[in-house]
C-alpha cells in the first residue's frame, strides 16, 4: 500500500474517532490533513463524503434527543450557505484555497475558544439560528468544517449539551451532503479520483473509527478529546496554510 494511501487512512480513522468522542470534529481534524494529501477540492469534497456516514452513523444513536425546530432553521441556512462556499472553492486555484482552508480552520477554532470565555448570550431565535447555519454551510462547502459555527452559537445560547450534540448529527449530514451536491455542480471533477480498493479502505476504517470512538468516550473525558482535537485541527490548519503560502508564486 502507498504511504500517501496509508496516510488518508490513518486521518479518516482519527477524524472518525473525533466524531464519535465529541459529537464534532470529523472536518476540523481530518479536513486540513486530506487537503495537503490530495488537493484542496477534491480533499474537502473527500472530507464531506466521510463526514455524512460518521455524522449519520452516531444520528442513529442520538435521534430521540434531536431538537427538531432548531434542525430546521439551522438547516436552512447551511444549504444556502453551501452554495457560496461551492462557488468560491471551484474558484480559487489550489495555492488560495489552501491558504483559504487553512485560515478558515485555524480562525474558527481560535474565535470559538474565544466565546467560550466571553460569557455573553445571543437569543435563540430564527435570525440567529439560520445565520448561523448560513456560516455553517459557506465552511463547510469552502473547507469542509461546518461545526465550528455551531458551536460557538450553542455557546453564546446556552445551548444544553446532549440535545446540541443530537441536533448537530443531522444537522451536519443535510449540510455536508448540500455541499457535495453543489460541489458536484460547479465542479463535475471534484469527485476525488480514488481507487476501490481506497474507497474500501476509507470505508473500513471509518467504521473502525467510530467504534474506536465509542469505546474511547467511555475512557476518556470530553473535554480532553477536545483538546487533543483542536491541537490536531490547528497543526493541520497550519500546515495547510504554510503549503498555500509556500506555493504561491
């Protein structure tokens, strides 16, 4: 098996483990590390794909606590949204939208440790909710790291953690599904170029990982998967937005 093979691998799996420990982080850990692997579109299409089979696959643990109202309007927002994230990918060439991606993941994560120290509130209504989902759904499709958004809005809500985290499941999986779709459209070459018996190996692994992940959260405390999430989102982040910058002519 080629390296580069074992190294899409390896990130799906840690992406796939992040997913299932902490309700999130599929596209922030994943994402910068398949961007630099394969190419900026292709790679957060790849991230997209993955992110709709981990997303729906804890959906199916968590839909009794899902807080349908709020589904909805954020719902709106991200596939809106996505479209203006579709177009701006398909339109950058690949230095800018690694540079793009890279500043996308790495602001999103400072800005959202930053709300959590704020202490303010926002109300919980249908302007916030799909503005919300609109920043969701532009970062997903541009960067495939739709969650950030959402977070920092369940912060600045006092959002309640159990029903945020179902909520957020389906939520992710109309908004990374609206992003490929579009993705697809403007693009008909986005569609990663990948062998079977990689698919079969992403596929494989996802599953791994979610397991991984199931067993892990009952080890491990939240807040500390959080932690070695974003300390793996940033330095994929980085790295990102080093190679965009190294590579601009």
């Amino acid at each position: 098996m080629e390296p580069v093979v074992m190294l899409i691998l390896f990130a799906v799996f840690i992406g796939a483990v992040s997913q299932r420990v902490t309700g999130m982080g599929f596209g922030l850990v994943s994402g910068p590390f398949l961007v630099l692997l394969l190419d900026p579109f292709s790679g957060v299409v790849l991230v997209n794909i993955c992110g709709i089979a981990a997303s729906g696959t804890v959906f199916v643990r968590t839909w009794r606590e899902v807080e349908w109202g709020s589904f909805w309007k954020l719902s709106l927002g991200s596939v809106i949204g996505t479209i203006p994230g579709a177009l701006l990918a398909a339109a950058l060439p690949a230095s800018p939208l690694q540079i793009v991606i890279g500043l996308l993941i790495i602001g999103s994560l400072i800005s959202s440790m930053v709300i959590g120290r704020i202490g303010k509130t926002v109300p919980a209504n249908f302007g916030t909710k799909f503005t919300t989902g609109l920043l969701s759904g532009t970062m997903s499709a541009a960067a495939g790291t739709g969650g950030p958004a959402v977070s920092a809005y369940a912060v600045l809500t006092k959002w309640e953690q159990r029903t945020f985290a179902a909520t957020l499941q389906p939520f992710l999986v109309v908004g990374t599904t609206s992003a490929v779709i579009f993705k697809a459209v403007f693009d008909n070459g986005a569609w990663p170029q990948l062998a079977a018996p990689t698919w079969i190996g992403i596929a494989a692994v996802l599953v791994a990982g979610l397991v991984g992940g199931d067993w892990l959260s009952k080890k491990i405390e939240s807040s500390t998967a959080r932690i070695a999430m974003i300390i793996l989102a940033l330095g994929g982040g980085t790295a990102t937005l080093i190679k965009g910058l190294s590579h601009l002519s």
